[in-house]
C-alpha cells in the first residue's frame, strides 16, 4: 500500500527542487538553463567519436548545420575496448569548445545491460567516470555527463531507479558537480514508463538538483500521441526531459519523427538525432554519407532542413558568447487587419511551410483558416502530423557496435 502511495504521488506531483549547489549548468524550474540563468535547449546530433576519432572534421561540420550540442559516444572497457583514455575525453571536450558545442558525453557499453552480452552496469559505468575525473572537472560549463547509455534491455527495469539513484549518489561524493544526464532503460525508450514514474524520486535524491533524463524515441514511440503523452507528463510536473536519440525509421516500427520534432518545438525540449555518420549496415541511421557533409541523406535532409528540424528556433550557448534572445514584442493588430480583404493578403505573405513526409508516411495535409493565418504574427504555422501509423510490434531491436542485430 506504502510502495503503491508512493509511486502515484511520484508520478502525479509537480516536483519542488532543492537548493542548487551546482556549477556551470544546471536545472532550474524543469529546464537546464547555463551558469548565467540562461535557458538552454540542446538541439544537437549523436556522434560515434569513439569508433571514428580521427573523424575530427565532424565537429564543425555539426556546428556549421546549426547545431548547438553534440553527444558523443564513449567506450568504458567493458563490451568495447579499451576504454576511452583521459587523453580522449579531454581531446574530445576541446574539439567541443573549439567548435562552440555543448558536449555531452556517454558511457556507451551499459546499452542493453541484461539483454546484451558483455553490456556493464551502471555501477561499473560510475567507475569509469571517476577515473577519467581530471579530464572532467572545471568543464561543467562545458559538458554534460550522460552517465550510462541505454542501461537496461526490455523486462530488466526493476532494478532502474535504486540503481540510477546510487550512481547520482556516488558521482556527487566523488566531487562531480556537472549536470548529469541519465538514460531510460528499455533500451533508452522507458517502454515500462520506470523512468516516467520514477523520475520525482530519482531527481530528489540528487543533493543539487542538476539531473535531467534522457529517453531515446524509436520504435515504441510510432505515434504521435505516445510522444506527446510521454513529453507532456514531463514538462507538465516541470521536470526536465531531452530526446537523447531519435530517427526516421526503424526496423521494428516507424518513428514517430515528424511528432518528435514538432511536440519538442512546443515544449522547448532539447532533442539529438542519431546519428552523424558511420551505421555500418544501418545507413539509413547516418545523416552524411562517409561523413561528407555534402552528401546528405533522406535522414539528414529532414533532419537538417525539415520542418521543425535542427536549425528551428536555436541557439548558441551563451558561454560560447551566443547573444541572449530578447523578448519579441507582440504585434498591436488593427480591427482592419480581420477584414476579409486583410486576410488574403496575409494568408499570400505568409506561406504554409509545407512538411515532407517521412519513408513510411502515408502523407500530411498542413492547413488552417485564413483568420488563423492572419493572426499569426510571426508567420508561423503548425502542422499536425495525421499519418494513421500501421500496428507494430513494440519490440525494438538495437545496435551492436553500429550494427542492428535482430533479437
């Protein structure tokens, strides 16, 4: 009855954070605002720096598309080997700084830990952050510490939450005091909703604070009212939530991609596409083919250049010396402005973006009436993504080693 009370309240109740003691970024009302109180919203591509190093050509790459953030994915010397060195962090976070990108970085090998062979754990994620800890320390401006990738496959969430709670534990008493960012299990899309429900607890168990979550919106997230419904319950109890990897498709179940982007511009939440470059046998994963940012892919074209893709509404870090956004002054409309004869002028200025359809789409049909269209300052519109998603199974199948491997 205890345990049942308990997990209701949790999942139902806006969360009252503690006093910060953070450094450098941290969570501030639900969001992840930087040193200064400036709100940032990670709009970033997953990078596989790990298994490419030499591929240093990416990071203005990745800035030079617009992004603001990128994740790079690091080996820990458990399924991959050997483990990514001080040398490599601190490389890693300088090509970052160099390139004016928030740097987040994750332990990679905890993927699919009960599922996958040789997968670690996220106390054995821990340790490995504590021994690359110089490489780390006065970075918390910089980057965010993503402390294990994917930690759990399907049906291995009991253990989830006291297990993400005593990660955050240790890496506050071994002196981190960066942001940390911690992954869903199912492997990353919380199919269980341990994440969802857990995530007041698991946040207040942080002395500072400065935890937001990560769910990875694949297969399981195939319409656009799962991805709503998920984002929502977040922002709804202000508690702060990123799209750490997402695409446009899936062998087992279409993403819901176009919904992903669009509810992450409604909500201001942060989202970082997977990936750049380098899916051996799942090209259709890669932005750039051969990581050329002239040879772009369907992915990267929609993406890149889509409707509420990468370059909608971001912003450079202001420790980068981004200028702060100021506030838009809202347009004082005449009554003549409503007139029908107002209105089709307005509707001709300001043009319906029209949404490509992702593979797999069954098509949409952007539209609204004229006095909406007269009414938008701005000259926004939103689109609302009807695609009847065929039935899938919600079993998804992961990546080993950059490669989708059927379970």
């Amino acid at each position: 009855m205890g345990a049942t009370l308990l997990a209701f309240l949790a999942s139902n109740f806006v969360f009252a954070q503690p006093a910060h003691a953070a450094t450098g970024m941290r969570v501030q009302n639900g969001r992840l605002v930087e040193a200064n109180g400036h709100d940032l919203v990670l709009r970033g591509i997953n990078h596989a720096y790990t298994w490419y190093p030499g591929q240093t050509g990416s990071f203005p790459a990745i800035k030079a598309v617009g992004a603001n953030s990128v994740r790079l994915s690091l080996a820990i010397g458990h399924r991959w080997k050997p483990a990514s060195s001080v040398a490599d962090v601190s490389a890693a976070i300088l090509l970052c700084k160099q390139n004016r990108l928030i740097c987040v970085l994750d332990a990679h090998d905890t993927m699919g830990y009960g599922q996958q062979e040789g997968a670690a754990t996220i106390d054995q994620a821990v340790d490995y952050w504590i021994s690359v800890r110089s490489a780390l320390v006065g970075q918390e401006n910089y980057v965010i510490l993503n402390v294990a990738d994917e930690p759990f496959g399907y049906n291995r969430f009991t253990t989830w939450t006291q297990d993400t709670i005593k990660a955050i534990g240790r890496l506050r008493a071994a002196g981190f005091q960066h942001t940390l960012m911690v992954d869903a299990p199912d492997w990353g899309q919380d199919q269980s909703f341990t994440m969802r429900d857990s995530a007041p607890l698991v946040l207040a168990a942080d002395p500072s604070g400065n935890t937001i979550f990560d769910v990875h919106m694949y297969g399981v997230f195939n319409t656009p009212a799962k991805v709503q419904a998920y984002l929502r319950s977040f922002v709804n109890r202000r508690l702060p939530i990123v799209v750490g990897e997402f695409s446009s498709d899936h062998p087992y179940g279409k993403p819901a991609d176009d919904a992903i982007m669009q509810y992450a511009q409604t909500y201001s939440v942060g989202y970082l596409g997977w990936s750049w470059s380098g899916n051996t046998e799942a090209a259709y994963l890669d932005m750039v083919k051969n990581f050329n940012p002239n040879l772009r892919t369907p992915w990267g074209v929609r993406f890149l250049s889509g409707v509420n893709g990468l370059r909608t509404n971001v912003q450079e870090a202001t420790i980068f010396g981004g200028s702060v956004r100021k506030a838009t002054t809202k347009k004082k409309w005449k009554w003549s402005d409503l007139w029908p004869w107002s209105m089709s002028r307005a509707t001709a200025a300001r043009p319906f973006p029209s949404w490509p359809a992702s593979p797999g789409a069954t098509g949409v049909s952007p539209s609204a009436p004229p006095l909406a269209a007269a009414l938008q300052s701005r000259g926004t519109a939103r689109s609302r993504d009807r695609a009847n998603r065929s039935s899938v199974a919600q079993v998804t199948t992961r990546r080993a080693a950059w490669v989708f491997v059927p379970r």
